[in-house]
C-alpha cells in the first residue's frame, strides 16, 4: 500500500490492510500477543509517510463479517470473501457474548488510536454475514430484532465514538506504551498542549481478568465519568478502560 501513498503526489491514505490483520490477530486469536502488536502500532504509526490519514478498520465489504473473526469461525485473519463463503448459509448470528464483546475491543483499539476509523455498516451491531455478496445483509434498526449482545456492542461503539470526537489527543496525539505484555497493553496518548489532556487506554485481550498498574494521579473514567486515582488495576475479560487525565 506504502507505494499508493503520498500526499502530495498521490493518495493522501488508503485502507490500512496490515492494521486490520494484526488487530485481528492480536485480540480474536487465541495465539494472540498485545507485545508484538504494540511493536506493529509503533512501526506503523509513521510508516505511509508525513501527512498521510490511513484508514483503520476490523470489517469492510470484501471479507466475511467481522464478528465471524471475532468467534473463531473465521480463523484466517486474512480471509477474504472466496466462493466457499460467499453463498452458503452456515454464517449464523451468534448468540452468546464473548465474539461481540471481543468486537468492542477493537472498536476501543481504534478509536484511541490514529488514523480515521472505519465502521463497516453492522460491524457496530455485530451483524453476521460471510463473504461478499452474504457481507451486504440489510441493516437491523429494531431493538426487537437484536439480541442483548448486540444492543450491547452498540452502546459500547457510540460511547467510544462520543469518546474520540470529545478528546482531541485521540486523534492527533502520539503514543507511548507504559506496560505491555501478551495479555495486555497499557499506553497514553498525548503530547497535543493543555488544551487537550493525555489519555490513558488499558486494554485486556484475554477471557479472564487482568491486573494493570495505571500511573498515580487524578483521572476521569471515560466510559463511566468516574473519578480514578491510578495504581494497580483489575480488568475484566475483553474489556478497556480509558482515563482522561485531570
């Protein structure tokens, strides 16, 4: 893709395929290392070049629906839509919590991260589908039509979505990595003035609980706007927490 890029000659971005494979990599399988997906996120931060706007993404029209990845149906993090799963009909919602909860994970990945974050239409609701044309199923809008997993996942995106828009060191700010280790990845983004205060972003991968420690000092709790002290921290399975600091 890095060919394509350049803003003052060519493409000013483009969908950033690599991200999509090591974010699904690192958080629905269960192979999965935050440490060697922290070092991606490094080196892929300024690897198009100054200027260029990549777009990040879990799920777009071309590959089999996302929460399929998310459940280990789709155990390729590669797979792209072929003629075995484009017109068959063994790609079912899914019913329990943990692909949709493995979901908002990499919707918090993406939207404490850089570049401009992609939602493929359903991947919000965790919509099912296979390859294309199964990828394009009509849009669910009815409350009484999803299941509580998925009336969930939405919630969590629109909050993390309210989350970037209100915090500018989201979108413009720089990374640091505080800890990380295969099962989790504490970093704080920053560096953009007072105007815009650091951000701190914890995330767990894994089905069990996690401890983290969270630098001292005076924090809100973005998803809930409670008040956090820092230190050593309990997080739950496939879960984020992200701190804004005061």
């Amino acid at each position: 893709l890095k060919s394509f890029v350049d803003p003052s000659t060519m493409l000013d971005g483009q969908f950033d395929f690599p991200f999509k494979a090591q974010l699904c990599g690192a958080l629905f399988r269960p192979e999965g290392n935050m440490e060697a997906f922290s070092d991606f996120m490094d080196s892929n931060d300024g690897y198009y070049g100054i200027g260029s706007l990549m777009t990040t993404w879990i799920g777009n029209h071309d590959i089999p629906r996302a929460i399929h990845f998310a459940s280990g149906q789709s155990d390729n993090c590669t797979q792209g839509s072929d003629g075995g799963n484009a017109w068959t009909a063994s790609y079912n919602q899914p019913g329990d919590a943990v692909p949709y909860e493995r979901m908002g994970l990499s919707f918090a990945v993406m939207m404490t991260s850089p570049g401009i974050p992609l939602i493929y239409y359903g991947d919000e609701i965790g919509l099912a589908g296979g390859g294309d044309p199964d990828n394009r199923r009509m849009m669910v809008f009815e409350d009484n039509q999803l299941n509580q997993h998925q009336i969930a996942l939405r919630e969590r995106v629109r909050k993390l979505s309210r989350i970037r828009s209100e915090n500018k060191s989201l979108t413009r700010g720089v990374r640091n990595t505080l800890s990380v280790n295969q099962n989790t990845w504490v970093y704080e983004m920053g560096g953009c003035g007072s105007d815009a205060p650091t951000v701190v972003v914890a995330i767990n991968r894994t089905d069990g609980t996690q401890s983290v420690n969270i630098p001292a000092g005076s924090y809100t709790d973005l998803m809930n706007d409670a008040m956090h002290t820092g230190g050593n921290v309990q997080l739950p399975p496939r879960s984020e927490l992200i701190l804004r600091v005061e």
